[in-house]
C-alpha cells in the first residue's frame, strides 16, 4: 500500500487563498493520499463538511499555516484545551523496535483537526477533520485514526 505526503504550502481553495512561508526553521504541514486507502483522502474529509463548517476549517488551516511559519512549538500558540494528545498508537520502525506515538488534535469550536508529528525535522501530517459535539471518540473513530497513523508512518519509513 502506498500512502502519498503532499506538502500543503498554502490553503484557502478555490479562493481566497493564503501561502505560508516556509523556511528551514518553520513547521510543514504535509496532508496523505492513498487510492489503496479511501480514508487517508484528506481533501475528501473536508468536502464531507457542510459549507459553513468548511469556512471554518479554512480559517483553521490558515491559522495552523502562519503558526507553522514561526518554527516556534505549535503548544505556544495553543492551550491544553485546545491542543492535545487524542490518542496513542504503535508501529514497527525500521530497526524492528515497536514506537508509541501519539495522535494529535487541534480543537477550534466543533472542529476537530488530527495530526501526527512526523520525524524527522518539523513536519506534521493532517490526518482527519471531523465536525464533533463532543471531545470523545468512539471506538471506531479511534481504530480508524490509529490504523491510518500507523499506515502513514509505516509507508512512509
């Protein structure tokens, strides 16, 4: 199965958009794609979302983008509440060692944006963006975000 990191260097489609500047020191922000792996389509989840919910997402990744700029820990301009660990997950590294990692998630409103830290260097990748009335996943949430984070770190070793 391959899964496919695409850096995201601006946001905002179709219009207006905003391109982020981005430097050795910044944060890059990549998003996944998979034909083997439908749930892995980033740019789907967010077409999913009713319209004012997909206006509200685009202020979310232009925020996260010019947040990525400065380089500076995402936990600086974030707190607790609103940037946190979702969940835990393992993979087999390359050296056959087990790693657990963690699933993020940036909370803005109903928004729920999740991510994984991806070594090395300062790279993040988007996983998922669910609309959620509640901070809680389900089971099948959960499952569904560890088995892409694990495909997305194992595929992309």
């Amino acid at each position: 199965m391959t899964i496919t990191l695409v850096q995201c260097k601006s946001t905002g489609h179709p219009k207006p958009t905003q391109t982020f500047k981005i430097t050795e020191n910044s944060w890059k922000i990549f998003k996944c794609f998979s034909s083997e792996t439908p749930e892995s389509n980033f740019h789907q989840d967010v077409k999913k979302l009713q319209p004012s919910d997909q206006r509200k997402a685009q202020i979310l990744f232009i925020q996260l983008g010019l947040r990525c700029e400065s380089g500076q820990n995402l936990s600086f301009f974030y707190d607790k509440k609103a940037l946190h660990d979702a969940l835990e997950f393992s993979y087999t590294d390359v050296s056959g060692a087990t790693v657990i990692d963690k699933v993020w998630r940036i909370r803005q409103g109903d928004l729920r944006l999740y991510f994984i830290y991806y070594p090395p260097g300062k790279r993040l990748v988007l996983l998922n963006i669910w609309v959620k009335k509640q901070d809680k996943l389900t089971s099948s949430e959960k499952n569904a975000l560890s088995d892409l984070a694990e495909k997305v770190m194992k595929s992309c070793l």
